[in-house]
C-alpha cells in the first residue's frame, strides 16, 4: 500500500462517488480469475486492489468526521500495527 495513491483514489472518490471504486474492486476482483494470468499481473492487481480498499476505508472515516489527515494517517498506522504483528 501506499500513501499517495491511497490519497488520491480518496480525493477522487471526494470529486466523484465512490461507486467508481467499488465497481473498480469488483472488476480488478473477477479480472483476477482470468485464464493466463501471471504472477506479476496479480502482484499488481492484489496492490491496486489494496489501495483501493484502503481508500475506501479511509473515505469512510472522513464521512464519519475524522479529518483526512487523521484518517490517512491512522490507516496506515493499522496497517503497519498489522504486518509488525
């Protein structure tokens, strides 16, 4: 995962709906049962995906009333808490 492009999907889903990301996920998520897919693509695929739901999830603080900062730094305080773990 990374932090700017956690930060732009969450700027995009404010220009636009979030809708985008979801049917994004769903696509990339059947994308991944393609037959000849290597390995290299679903490493990609798996990242997007991943910042996609991360984005997702960091949108939904913000509607909650977390400020976007807060909200993108705390994700990513989850998500390293998670992998030192």
């Amino acid at each position: 995962m990374r932090l700017p492009i956690i930060k732009h999907i969450v700027e995009f889903v404010e220009k636009n709906d979030e809708d985008y990301v979801v049917e994004s996920i769903d696509l990339l998520e059947d994308l991944i049962e393609a037959k000849g897919i290597k390995d290299e693509e679903l490493e990609v695929i798996g990242e997007l995906l991943s910042n996609f739901s991360g984005a997702l999830e960091v949108h939904r603080d913000i509607r909650s009333g977390t400020d976007k900062k807060e909200a993108l730094n705390g994700f990513m305080k989850r998500v390293m808490g998670s992998i030192d773990s």
